[in-house]
C-alpha cells in the first residue's frame, strides 16, 4: 500500500495514545470531526472541503470540555462530548479544580497537563517492565501501535515499520451483551469516490447489567451526531456520557450515565462511513475491462474478522442475529446479498435501494453483498431451490459447469443430512479480485473467477475437478459452518475440515469415475503430514484470540488434518453411523452454535444406537488436542509368529525434541489399526484392532509366518507404519512381482512413507528407493503421483549438488515406460485420471530434461506462436508446453507468453499463463517479472504472492527471489498481511529449498532484524527454520547413501 503523503486525506487518526499539546493560549488534539449542521440524514458527514470527503481537522481546544473517563495501557481514544440536545450549551459549575456539569466532571487545561505529564511517566515505566517481563517469558517482542486511518478516502496507506501493532489477547467482546437483530443499510460510492456510507440499527440484550456497549469496528468513522439509544417495552432511553476507540482490540465503546437493564431489548442507531479499499478484505472494491473501459464493482470478504470493516457489530461467530439488508445502487448495477431481493425503492439522484428479506439468524461473518454489473444464468435444483450463477458479461457462458455442480450439490447434502436447504436460493458470483477460493456466505457465494468458471475449450482437466471440489465444499458449508457454526475460531476444523471431507463425498457421487477418494490420500492426507510432522505444528484445535491468529489457523492442520481425521472416524465408526450422527449434531445446532465435545457425544450416541461401544471423545481428544501424529513401527518374530506394534510421536528432523514445557512430550493416540497379510487380503474387511493410547505397544498372534503384513489398509488411519527391514524387502518384491495384490492406495502409501521414513531417519534409503524400482512397470494414477511428490524433496535437496545428474538419470529411467504409454496424444474423451496421469507424467519428463519431452513442447509452441487461432494446444498440455518453451526459449516466448496472458479472458488459462512465465532461465526476466508482482496492473494482487513463491521455485529464480522479498519486505507485507494464508504461503515457498548453514544464517538474521514488523506469519517463519535446520541435517545424514545407491542401479 502507498504511504500516506499529506494529513489532508483522512479523516481519524486511531493511534494507542492522544496526543495533546498545550500552550499559553489553548491546547489541541487531533480529533475526528463531526458533521455540519448541513448534514443530510443517510449520508457522509459533510467536511470544512465541502466535497464530503474525510479530511483530518485540528480543533482548537480552548475552553472546549474533554471527559477523559479512561486512561490506561489500553489504547483509548475518547471522543469529544456532544449535548444531547443536538449541540446546545451545557451549563456548568465549577467546583475547586474541576468544572461539573449534569453528565460529569471537566478538568480545566492546566490540570489536565499534570495529570497528563504524571500518567503517561507512570504507562511508561509499567510498559517497559510489562514488555520486559513478557519478552522474557514469551519469547515475544513488544512493539509499538501502528497507526491507522478511519474513514479514509482515495488513497491507499502503509504501517510505518517502527510502529507496528501489538496483539492484545483481551479481543473477545463481553457475552453479558447479545444482539437480536441488525437493520443495515449500505450505499457504495464507485469511481472516483471509493467509499461507502452506511447505518445500522442494532437490536441486543443485556443477560446482565453493564453500563458500557463495546461494539467491534475498523477503519471507520461514526456521525457522532445522528448516534440514538433507545428501549423497548416502555424502558427508558439510555443516556449517553461519551464513547471512545479503542484501536488496538477494534472496538468502539459507548459510555452510559446508568447501568443496561437485564432482559430489556436496546436499539442503537449508527451512522458511519468508510473507505471503499482494494485490501480484498472487508467491503472493497473490484474491476474488470469490458470494451476497453473499466468496471468496477464492490463486494465483500469478511472472514474471519472484517465485517467490522464494514459495519459495526458483534463480530464473532458465537453472535448470531436476524439481518434485515437494503443496498443503495446505480439504477444500471444490481445487487446481491444472502437473501432474496423483496423490493426495489426509488431514491434521489437515479439511485435505486434494493431491499433484502430477512435472514435466518447467522454469524456476521457470513454476511455478503456485492454491486456489480453482471450477468446471470439459473436453474431449479431438484430439491426445489433457485440456482444462480453471477459473472463478468462475457465470462457467463464458462459458469455452466459450476452452476450444474452447485445444484447437483444441494440435492446430494441434503439428503445426506436429511435437513433441507433453508434459503430459497443459492448465488454464486465469481469476482475478478478474490484473495481466498471462495467464501461460503450463506445463500450468496463469492469465488475467485478460476475456481468457478470452466471452458471446455480452453481450461484443463485440473481445472474442471478443482471447480468441482471448491463448489461442493462451500455447497457443504451451508450445512456445516452456516446452520451450525463454532462457537469461536479454536474449533475453526469443524467448519473446514468437515466441508473439505464432504467436498470428497459429494463429487465421489457426483463423478465416480474420478477416484475422488483414492486421490484424497495424495491431496489431502500426504499433503498434511509434512507440515504436521514438525515441533513448530499446533493441535487442530487450539486456544486463537487476536484476528492475527485466527488468520495464520486457516492452514493445512485446520483444512487436511480435519478432513482426515473424519474420513478415519468414517472407518471405525461406519459411513451410515457418522452420517446419522453428523445428520443429530446438525438438528440439535440448528441456527446456533457448538464445539467439538458436542459433535462427539452425538457421534457417540449414533454409535451406541448402532451397537458401536465407541467413546468418541476420548478416541477424537487425542487427535485434535494435540498436535502432530505417530508412526506405527511393526515387527515380527518370524519364528514364533508374533507381531509387535508400538507407536511414537512422528517427526521429520530425527534431531527434533519438543520444549519441556509442551504436553506433546509422551504423545500418544488411540490408533484404529486395520491388518492384511500376503495370505489374508481381505482390503474391503481387513482384521481390526486398537493400539490405545494408554498401551502404546501389543502383541499380536498372526500366521502364516515369512509372509509380508500391510498395515493401515488404504491409508485411513492418519499415521505413518514403519516395518522391521524383512517385512519392507518381502512388501518390495511383491510390488516387482504382481504389485496388483496390494490395493492402489496402499501402493501409493508404501512409496510415501518409505521415502518420508527415510528423510526423518526411521529407514535406509536404500529400501526407500527400492520401493520405487517397480514404478517401471505400475501404470495407474496414483502411485506416480504420490512418488513423484514425495520425491520432490529429494530432488529440492540436491539440485545444487554435483551428484543431481544421477537422480535425474533414475527418474527418467523409470518415466520412460509411462511416458511412451500416455505420450502427447491427449483428447478430452480420455478417461479423467488418464488425463490427470499425463499432465503429471510429461511435466516430470520436461522438467527432468528427456529430449523428446521437450524438443515436443517447444515445437507445438512454436507453431502455436506463429498461428494461435489456428494452432491451439490441448487444454491439458498448454501448462507443459507453455512452461518449458519458456524455460528453454528466448525473450522472443516469454513476451509472446506476457501478451497471451494479457489477452485472454478465461481465469483458468491465465492462472496457466503466470506459472509458466515463472519457468525462465534468464535472470533479468526473472527480476522484472518479480518487480511486476507488486506493481504491474496486470497481476492482480491475488496473484502476485503466487508468482513470487512460484519464481522461489525455480533453481534459478531461487535466490532472485529471497533477495527481492528481503528488499522490498515492507511493501510485501503490507500488502499481504491480514490476508489470510498469503504471507504464510509465500514464506514456506520461498524457503522450502534452503539446506545450507549460509541460508539459515540468512534466515534467521532476516527474521532478527524484521522481528517487530512479524505480528503474521510467524508460525511459517517458525517452521522455515525448523525446515531449514533439519535440511541441513538431512544432507549431512542422506546424500552419500543416495549417491552410493543412485551409482550402483546405473550399473
């Protein structure tokens, strides 16, 4: 964000203390102004520029009356008291050293400085010892508040870096107070102006007495002069002493001269204005070209914290209220929301407000409305409810596939639940600037346009199941997350890894023939044991307080973990006893809210009923209360035919050890063990058993014996299985011999967990590799995938070694075979895991240099470049093609490629188009390409991170890229910070390769000197130095017994 130049464009400083300055004659303070007493009822208070736009105004105090009611470490701002009579003179008496009045006592100037100058000695001393002890005992820096701007108007701001924000932990608002019902009313203002004006009226209630309302907001500003109060019931109205702001914790607190009343229904009435940003947060602003003219457009991102940015209110999920919603509108816009549209009312100046049904009660961070220009498609879901898809005008047509996803969706859940879909409509809209996938609000959607929009023509096959899964995960959500939401963020999982495991289930049923469920192991379990296989891990449920947190939550623990951990529940419980368990909680919740121990018990209960004497808690507690997951060690006496299993804690650094003070120390879990033998291969009811976490070992009669015993049958208990060394060698040679006799998933489990035993030191690469020999002959999905994948990490940690020749040399030993069965002859008509299968299979080769791969790619792009409309590539291939023309191509493809992106109007093909860009060699393409990232208008802001990590990727983009983040590290993290997963994703990008002491020294000097600007990302900083530490060790450990291996299969 562009810093701000000039006090002219703002209208409230929020800062952790009010400066004040006092001279002979009259003292000052920066304070927001309120509005003129020309002011129109609904809109922005008008300024001394006339224009209505915020200006920040320095009022001359003189004998102006200041209530300073709160002075503390808390970063308070008390606004200026206003008489309630509209602005008459309150009369005074004074008495000693203060003035009084009926709403309280004034302290004169000269007083005022003393008690100032002494107050603020005394905060010092006490933040200097707080912020010592705290960095003493937390590990934490203290820092200083940013400043930050309320009701800002056309231009963007920055945080200084000296003066960041700290993150107070007291954020949750009081449960004493409650809302009932919100009446909201908003009018975006687009081009030029970029802000909105909004009121609210809120309904609450008092569970006790209180004498303060603390509502959440940020980033706005408040007519003081149109605030009202009043009660129902013939309760008198409450009186209003002064409000203040509190910045740090974003609330915005209001001050009464007599205590709430219990049970008594309150309505406060706001008036309030704001910025209109481009933070992809929040209520902001989007546009698209249409004709060779901008359109814009305003839409909403409010999870997990920016509704606050919008509106005041109770921003937490645990808050549900009704919602009555009116959107002011151009008469040539139209408007979305959760509900349908009941009426449209004509206002003044062509403007039209669109007036929404009421909702059903839900958490404000499922709210959403969105002003656009765009078309529509629908059709009626078989269960009755209108599906509407909403996109740029000339992207309408690739919306078909998702809109028949979407409906096909409703209907499935709903009879998988056996709870009907509440609304009467669901709206999809894919907006051009969307920084997370999508965001389930209930009834109205937001997408990023490539997880939505689908041509057949243009956008691959990865395209098409990843279309499918999005809409099917947010389709789940309105059942999981919406009808019942957590309580608060630490049972974030119940949201995310719910709709992530149902998303599997509802396109398994929808598209069977993809194997959504054989690939779930390599997407989604695989995926997450990386990151859950470090000390810098956290439990998937855990304690999260400042929105910081909560943002750096929505990561693979929350979404993989959750997700695997039910599809294990699915298999010891029964699909039949789950989904009549789920189909309970979701009853018992309805329109509320829950925890974990809930889902529990009626998973519990549904057990019982079934005759399943399972205790769920006590199985599920050691899964989600603690991070990480074991590895199951399994050996055998192969004269007396005894099998012994023990499990332990599962680490990637052999070196790793968790601090004394982390109950991870003597992990266990209650593990669901499945077994079959060479004898015995029962995979569809393999013998079952529990390896409790109270007995970590058992011993278990098994026979025949001097055969090979699989355990974790499919991979549906979320833990690794390591064997004695002649169990390993006999799984081995049946793969060589008949790998058919071991089930697809199981051989894809073997591989992964052979090579990732090998990197944490549990087994010898030797067997590791071996393991992967027969991949010559395996022709299935699956298993290629998940070695590839995992081989990824071998191939990071050598590629500057001067023995990296050899890897490649094997690698494409065994792409061989595959490569001439799939070869380039890709048709649409092919089976969908064949087309998957290819796309995977020709990157390896390209990448690893087979000539024939790429001498393929750059011929196809070479007549597609002389020709596109005549010459099209394959939608399939045009990533491989694209990307390795460019690798090794000239300038002449990589500004051919830049136009092509330019051009194309299809999300899917320019996600394409960027990550290949990033595949160049040449250096200074590189650099300027980075230096786009952040400031060309081609890159959406959505995609820059993604282009930086992807260039971080590159072996020659490598240290390109560290030094450019580094460089320009302010502007990055401004730019990203508070966007939920960006900074996080791009730091384990950029660091993912780092294996040398230099690069931690790097690292952690890096991390030492920017130390107060990481209030985000501070686990993946974390974790990049556990990573790098245990890379270092890796080579040290590894690359002599790979380089011996890797020689003696060349002979």
């Amino acid at each position: 964000m562009a810093s701000i130049s000039s006090p002219s464009s703002y209208a409230t400083i929020i800062s952790s203390s009010t400066t004040t300055t006092v001279g002979s004659s009259a003292s000052h303070e920066t304070t927001p102004l309120s509005a003129s007493s020309s002011s129109s009822p609904g809109d922005i208070p008008h300024f001394p520029d006339g224009s209505g736009t915020p200006v920040l105004v320095e009022v001359e105090m003189m004998n102006a009356a200041v209530s300073v009611d709160a002075i503390s470490q808390e970063a308070v701002i008390i606004k200026e008291l206003r008489a309630p009579s509209g602005g008459k003179h309150i009369p005074t008496t004074i008495t000693g050293c203060s003035k009084h009045t009926d709403l309280g006592y004034f302290v004169p100037k000269n007083v005022l400085v003393g008690y100032v100058m002494l107050v603020t000695v005394i905060i010092v001393m006490i933040a200097l010892v707080t912020g010592f002890a705290v960095r003493s005992s937390c590990g934490l820096s203290t820092t200083a508040s940013s400043v930050e701007l309320a009701a800002l108007a056309n231009t963007s701001f920055t945080t200084s870096p000296s003066a960041l924000q700290t993150r107070p932990r007291d954020i949750r608002l009081s449960p004493d107070i409650g809302p009932v019902h919100y009446r909201l009313e908003m009018r975006p203002l687009l081009s030029p102006e970029f802000r909105f004006t909004g009121e609210v009226d809120i309904v609450f209630i008092c569970k006790s007495p209180v004498r303060t309302l603390v509502l959440h907001a940020k980033n706005l500003a408040l007519n003081e002069s149109m605030t009202a109060f009043s009660a129902e019931d013939g309760t008198a109205a409450p009186v209003l002493l002064n409000w203040s702001e509190d910045p740090l914790r974003m609330f915005w607190k209001f001050h009464f001269k007599t205590d709430l009343k219990t049970g008594v229904k309150y309505n406060v009435s706001l008036k309030f204005s704001g910025k209109l940003n481009d933070d992809l947060r929040g209520f902001y602003r989007s546009k698209y070209e249409r004709e060779g003219t901008t359109s814009w457009l305003a839409t909403t991102q409010f999870q997990p914290t920016d509704a606050r940015r919008a509106f005041p209110c109770f921003d937490e999920p645990g808050f549900k209220a009704t919602f009555d919603i009116t959107i002011v509108r151009p008469a040539n816009m139209i408007s979305i929301s959760n509900m349908e549209v009941i009426r449209q009312d004509p206002r003044a100046d062509g403007l039209v407000a669109d007036v929404f049904n009421r909702t059903l009660p839900m958490s404000t961070y499922l709210l959403a409305f969105v002003v656009c220009d765009f078309a529509s498609k629908e059709k009626v879901a078989d269960n009755g409810v209108k599906v509407r898809v909403w996109t740029r005008p000339d992207a309408v047509n690739q919306s078909s596939f998702a809109l028949d996803v979407a409906a096909q969706m409703l209907t499935h859940f709903e009879n998988y639940f056996g709870i009907p879909f509440p609304l009467s409509k669901l709206d999809m809209i894919a907006v051009p600037d969307f920084i997370a996938g999508a965001m389930e609000n209930w009834g109205a959607v937001i997408y990023r346009e490539a997880m939505m929009l689908y041509d057949p023509d243009i956008s691959p096959a990865t395209s098409k199941q990843l279309i499918a899964i999005v809409v099917a995960h947010e389709v789940a959500h309105q059942w999981f997350g919406n009808l019942v939401t957590p309580k608060w963020w630490d049972t974030l999982w119940l949201n995310e890894g719910f709709a992530s495991f149902l998303e599997y289930h509802g396109i398994d049923f929808a598209f069977p023939s993809w194997q959504l469920f054989q690939q779930f192991v390599v997407e989604s379990v695989h995926d997450t044991f990386e990151p859950d296989a470090l000390t810098t891990s956290h439990p998937i449920q855990l304690p999260v307080y400042h929105p910081d947190e909560i943002g750096e939550i929505f990561d693979r623990i929350s979404y993989g973990k959750g997700c695997s951990l039910i599809r294990m529940m699915r298999h010891f419980l029964g699909e039949e006893t789950l989904r009549k368990g789920l189909k309970n909680y979701l009853i018992a919740f309805s329109y509320s809210n829950a925890e974990q121990d809930d889902l529990w018990r009626h998973l519990t209960e549904a057990g019982r009923l079934d005759g399943k004497h399972i205790d769920v808690k006590m199985v599920m507690d050691s899964w989600t209360l603690q991070m990480g997951y074991p590895v199951v060690t399994v050996t055998q006496d192969y004269s007396s035919k005894v099998v012994k299993m023990y499990q332990q804690h599962f680490f990637l650094d052999p070196n790793a050890t968790v601090p004394s003070d982390d109950p991870a120390q003597g992990f266990s879990w209650h593990v669901p063990v499945t077994i079959v033998t060479a004898a015995d291969r029962s995979y569809d009811k393999p013998k079952q058993m529990w390896l409790n976490k109270e007995n970590k070992t058992v011993n278990e009669l098994l026979s025949p014996q001097n055969e090979w015993i699989l355990v974790n049958v499919r991979q549906t208990g979320y833990y690794r299985v390591n064997y004695d060394e002649r169990n390993w060698k006999l799984l081995i040679t049946q793969l060589n011999t008949d790998r058919m006799k071991i089930d697809i998933i199981n051989r894809a489990q073997i591989i992964n967990d052979a090579l990732t035993l090998a990197r944490a030191g549990y087994l010898d690469y030797a067997i590791a590799f071996s393991a992967t020999e027969y991949l010559v002959g395996e022709q299935d999905y699956l298993p290629w995938v998940s070695c590839l994948k995992a081989l990824d990490f071998v191939d990071a940690m050598m590629q500057s070694s001067e023995h990296y020749g050899l890897l490649k040399s094997y690698i494409l030993r065994q792409l061989r075979p595959i490569y001439i069965i799939l070869g380039w002859g890709d048709s649409s008509t092919d089976a969908h895991l064949q087309q998957l299968q290819r796309v995977e299979v020709l990157q390896a080769a390209c990448y690893y240099g087979h000539d024939n791969c790429v001498e393929n790619a750059k011929q196809i792009y070479t007549r597609w470049m002389a020709n596109p409309e005549q010459n099209k590539i394959s939608p399939n291939l045009k990533i491989i093609v694209y990307c390795n023309a460019i690798r090794y191509g000239s300038a002449e493809e990589w500004d051919f490629a830049w136009e092509q992106y330019k051009k194309t109007n299809t999300a899917s093909e320019k996600r394409q188009f960027l990550t290949s860009l990033a595949c160049s060699r040449e250096p200074w393409i590189l650099n300027r390409l980075l230096e786009w990232s952040l400031s060309s208008p081609s890159i959406r802001k959505q995609d820059g991170d993604h282009v930086m990590g992807l260039i971080a990727q590159n072996p020659v983009g490598r240290y390109l890229a560290w030094n450019f983040i580094r460089d320009r590290w302010d502007d990055i993290r401004m730019r990203y910070a508070g966007v939920i997963g960006g900074l996080s994703h791009l730091i384990t990008s950029l660091t993912r390769s780092f294996n040398t002491p230099f690069e931690l020294r790097e690292l952690e000097s890096f991390i030492e000197t920017n130390k107060d600007t990481m209030t985000l990302g501070q686990r993946a900083f974390r974790q990049a130095v556990e990573k790098t530490r245990a890379n270092i060790s890796w080579r040290k450990r590894n690359v002599a017994a790979i380089v011996k291996w890797l020689e003696n299969i060349r002979k």
